[in-house]
C-alpha cells in the first residue's frame, strides 16, 4: 500500500501532463493554399475528358510489349536510385519516431551497489574512532517528461511527419522519372534498329544501282560521272550504319545501368519498319485532379506542411517549457533490506524555465522558419503551373506529332513510287541518274522521318503518362484515326 500510494502523485502528475499536451498548437494550422491561377474544366488541347486511372496503375501496359513490361519489373526490383529513395523513407520513418518518443513520459531504471571503506581521524576523549567500511544499494525509477502546453513538440511531430510523407511522394517521382527514362532507352533502341535496318537495305539497294551504272557504263549508256556518284552514295550510305550501331551500344548499355546490371551491347534485330504501336486515346481527365494524382505536386506540398509547422515550433520555443521530474525507488545499507518499505524514496519536481533576454534570437528563428514557408509557398505554386505546362505542351505535341505523322505516311508512299518510277525511267535511258540517286535518297529519308516521328510519338506517350501522375482505364471505343498513338 505504500509503493502505491508513493507513486499515485507521480503517476498522476504524469498522466495530468500527457492528456493535457499539446491541447494549444501554437502557430497555423495547414489549409492547401489556393492557385493563383484560374483553372480551366479540361485541358487546351485534350481528346477526351474523361477521368483517369490511379497513379498506381501499370501504365506501360498500354504499350502492349512484353519486352517493355520486363524491362519496367526489373527497374522496379534493381535501379539503385529507387533504392536509395526506399532508404532515404526508412530514415525519415525511424526519424519520426524519435521526435515522436519526445512527447511520451521518459522511464528509467537505475540500480547501483558501492562499497567503501571509511577512515575515521578524529578524537573523542581518549577513544578513537576506528575505521569502518559501508554498503549502500540502490533502486529507482526516474521518470522526465515535458509538459507540452504550447504544442511545440506536437508541431515538431507534425512536422516529421509531413518530411515522412514528402519522402514517399519523392520515391514516387523517382521511380516514375527513372522509369520514364528506361522506357525511353528501349524505344530508342528499338528505334535505331529499324534504322539500321534502313541503312542495310540503302546500302543494297545503291550496291545494286552501282552494278546497273557500272554496266551501262561498259556498254557506253552512261558517263564516269554516273559511276562515280553511285560510288560515293554508296560510300556515304556505309559510313551512316557504324555510327547508328554505336548510338545503338550506347542506349544498351544506358538502359543496363537503370536496370541494375553491367553495361553490355547485342547485336541489332532486324526488325520490321511497319512495326508500331496503336494505343488508345489519351483520357486526360479533369485539370484540377492534376494536384492530387502528381507526386511531385503532393511531395511539394508535404514540404509546405512540414515548413508550417516549423513556424509553430518556433513560435511555441519562445513560451515557458515545463518540465516534469520524478523518482520512486529503494535505498538501504544493506541488500536484504532493500525492497523494504522503510527503504523507500520518491520525489517530484516540476521546473519552468522562460527566457528573460536571448537579444532576439528566438523571434529570429521564428522569422526565418516563416521566410521560409513564403519559398516554400512559391515553390509549390511553380510546382503545379510546371506541371499544369508539361500536360498541355505534351498534348499539343501529340496533337501536332499525330498529323506530322499522316504526312510523313503520305511522303513514304510517294517517295517509293517516284524511286520505281525513277529508276524505271533510268533504264529506259528516259531520264539521268541524278534523278535516280535524288529518288532514292528522298525514299531512304522518308523511311527515316517515319521511324523517327514513331518514336516521337512514343516519347510523348511516356511523357503524357509521366504527366498526369499514372496510367488510364481503357477507354470505350476509340474513332477516327485518333487510335494510333
């Protein structure tokens, strides 16, 4: 009955301090601040408003490529950036914790047992006091907590937390950037092969009307002229292949790395120049859905949450701290008689320490932590209009990319038809070989422009997908040519 009633106003005082905590915050409460801007109901150059799928969704799905979604697992299971990123929220998360433990009632125990021989010197009457030794044995509990009246630990909590928050939104980017960045790589490969596959059939098809002039030129049809130009058209289409061969190695390797494994290079596939990708439509949803499915949006914001409550801290150190010390516990002389109850000892204390004179320095730190919410402010308010610009440039970009295409699809046809006619004609000796050769050059470049506007168009559907913070339902029934890409 004792011990209890030893440590009822210890407990007490305690639990009175942790209910009480933190019931005034000092400093404002978070509210997402408003744009400056007006936001429009869809986007300029949208195809659809339709809404749009979670940011969690497997977007590159979309590209229907088997090779593709290997490629993004094994980004997802070995990029170290994504690593680093995981790490950098275990940190956080174990750093929340710590500030976190401050608002909590700190318990101890503390045990000890000293033995010591004392010499005693003095004198009294004609006996003197000989020298003894003593034992002392000790066992308490102390207990320290900090009254948080004013919420400045509630406020250093908020926070941590909202640093924990921005880390996880960060690692969201980061994986998105580096995925974006990988899939890049594989398209371009992707695309350098079919351009290498153009190269070797110029160099075959110059080959051959090298043999064509060359006999012509035997049998008097045609001038050296004509044979040294299909000469260096061929030398020139020869020199194209060694340099796209080595962009090629180059994005291999590249995309190695994002994968976690050593940088090595394989040989180009020969594949098909007709190869391309038709996907849906692009559903771009409702522009202001745009600052809850961004990451990098939310992890901005999270920024300006943690920054605001470092303004309450800082104006809630300027207030009185009270602190709260306690110790229940045992002492004696001797072991056996140490959990008795004469052996007892407690004490409570309660302490307030406020600044009296610091020459400004805590209205400072209030200051700075308040100049400092005003960049964070401004950094997301450029946060969003970046990514409200890269939506609507990305969409303008495959609108436009969608039509070059269409022309380019036109030229290509063309361009092959005047390279028959061309060539036909040549041989009917109906036109000169400067004809041809011009012929010839516009088919392979057409071919090219083709390749290369796919891959644009490509690259905008990363970029879109990157964008809007995720991937998209499919949607119902796409028409008109709007279907491809």
């Amino acid at each position: 009955m004792r011990v209890k009633r030893a440590l009822i106003p210890l407990a007490a005082l305690v639990l009175f301090g942790w209910l009480s905590a933190g019931c005034v915050k000092l400093g404002p409460d978070f509210q997402r601040p408003a744009p400056t801007f007006a936001i429009p109901d869809t986007y300029r150059h949208a195809v659809t408003p339709e809404a749009i799928g979670s940011e969690t969704d497997p977007w590159w799905y979309a590209f229907n490529d088997p090779d593709l979604n290997r490629v993004a697992e094994e980004v997802l299971e070995n990029n170290l950036d994504v690593k680093k990123a995981g790490a950098r929220i275990l940190e956080l998360s174990s750093r929340f914790v710590q500030v976190r433990g401050d608002r909590f009632p700190f318990l101890e125990v503390e045990g000890s047992a000293q033995r010591q021989r004392v010499a005693m010197s003095g004198v009294s009457g004609m006996i003197a006091f000989p020298e003894r030794e003593q034992e002392t044995y000790v066992l308490s509990f102390p207990v320290s907590f900090e009254l948080d009246l004013w919420g400045r630990l509630a406020r250093a909590e908020e926070a941590a937390r909202a640093e924990l928050l921005e880390a996880s939104e960060t690692r969201k980017v980061i994986v998105q950037s580096v995925l974006a960045e990988a899939m890049n790589l594989y398209f371009l490969g992707r695309s350098l092969e079919q351009r290498i596959s153009i190269a070797e059939e110029s160099i075959g098809n110059y080959r051959r009307s090298l043999d064509l002039v060359e006999r012509r030129y035997q049998r008097g049809l045609s001038s050296i002229v004509d044979v040294r130009q299909a000469r260096r058209t061929l030398a020139q289409a020869e020199s194209v292949a060694p340099a796209l061969r080595q962009e090629l190695g180059i994005a291999q390797q590249q995309l190695a790395v994002l994968v976690g494994t050593y940088p090595e290079t394989h040989p180009a596939r020969d594949l098909s120049r007709t190869y391309s990708l038709r996907l849906a439509p692009v559903p771009a949803g409702v522009p202001s859905d745009l600052l809850l499915r961004r990451p990098d949006i939310r992890a901005a914001e999270n920024r300006l949450m943690a920054q605001n409550a470092r303004v309450g801290e800082a104006k809630a150190a300027r207030f009185p701290r009270i602190a709260m010390t306690g110790r229940f516990g045992y002492s004696s002389g001797e072991l056996s008689a140490l959990m008795k109850p004469e052996s007892e000892l407690w004490s409570l204390a309660l302490g307030v320490m406020q600044p009296l004179f610091d020459a400004g320095k805590r209205k400072a730190v209030q200051r700075a932590a308040e100049a400092r919410f005003q960049q964070e402010l401004s950094e997301y308010a450029k946060t969003v209009l970046g990514a409200f610009s890269e939506v609507e440039s990305a969409l303008l970009s495959r609108k436009e990319q969608l039509e070059r295409r269409e022309r380019i699809l036109v030229f290509v046809r063309e361009a092959r038809a005047t390279q028959e006619a061309a060539e036909s004609r040549y041989v009917r000796g109906l036109v000169n070989y400067l004809t041809v050769l011009e012929a010839q050059q516009t088919r392979f470049q057409a071919e090219e422009n083709l390749v290369l506007v796919d891959l644009a168009l490509l690259a905008n559907r990363i970029t879109l997908h990157r964008s809007l913070g995720g991937g998209w339902p499919e949607p119902v029934s796409p028409k008109g040519g709007d279907a491809a890409f």
